[in-house]
C-alpha cells in the first residue's frame, strides 16, 4: 500500500507542476510568402504604388500596381487602375487589370466589380466582376465572359 501512497503523490505533484507551468504562447512563425506589407497609411489616397511579392525562398513571384490605392481600414485598400503581374514557374507572366478593386490584405483576396481582363501570352479571358486568391493565385470572373485562345496544339 505505500507504493500505492507514493504513485499517487507523484502524479498529484506532476499534475500540480504541469498546471503551475504557464508557457508563453507560442508566435507563430511568419515566413516572407506569408506576410503582405501594403504602404499605404489609413484614408489617404496613395499614386502610382508598386507592390512586390516574393516565395519562401525570395523569388519574385507577383507585383501589384495600382494607380491610386487608399486604405480603407485595417485590412482592406482600394485600387484604381490595378494591375497584377504574377509570374509562373513555366516562365509565363499572367497578368490581371481590374479598373476599380479592393484588396483584403488578411486573406489577400481581391475582389473587383467591373471590367476585368487576365492575359498570358496564350490567352486573354474577361468578365465584369472578379474575386482572386493572391495566395493560390485562382481567379473567378463573373458576368459576360469572353475569351480569346491565341495559340493551341489542339493536334496531340
């Protein structure tokens, strides 16, 4: 019986110790690809902005420019005249102009209610709204969708 008494004050001393410990809670690691710093300061209307972004690694892998950017609040800036250049692994440059658009820099998607064009060298699609993931860089376009192939090898 006293191994018994023994065990159990063990573990009531172990029990007691692991709830005194308070750690600080843990920061959670922000890597380059996962923060986005706009320049912008809150209400006041910025021109001709350039905003890189780069991969974990440090590659470049989109710009953002717009011709006016005002943040809104804390996480959201609108954009007059904006263009993504975002550039693939293949060597091929995408690229996305929306006229008037807001940018929500917590989830990074933009979205757009006006006339937006995406072209690469192959192709051109357009619509009259968009939502784009910067993170996935996966693009939604709504409303009266047109789209132009410019070359295919459509013999395979």
């Amino acid at each position: 019986m006293p191994s018994l008494k023994l065990f159990l004050a063990l573990v009531s001393l172990l029990a007691t110790s692991a709830l005194a410990v308070d750690p600080a809670p843990a920061k959670p690691e922000t890597s380059p690809a996962q923060e986005f710093d706009v320049p912008v300061p809150l209400g006041i209307p910025v021109k001709g902005i350039k905003i890189p972004h780069r991969n974990d690694d440090g590659k470049l892998v989109m710009t953002i420019e717009a011709e006016v950017a005002k943040k809104l609040d804390a996480s959201h800036i609108e954009m007059e005249n904006m263009k993504i250049e975002s550039y693939e692994d293949e060597g091929k440059t995408l690229v996305i102009e929306v006229p008037r658009s807001v940018f929500d820099t917590d989830t990074r998607i933009l979205t757009g209610d006006s006339r937006t064009n995406i072209r690469r060298e192959d192709f051109e699609i357009a619509g009259d709204s968009v939502v784009f993931n910067t993170k996935t860089r996966h693009a939604t376009l709504r409303g009266n969708i047109t789209m132009t192939i410019q070359s295919a090898n459509i013999e395979q």
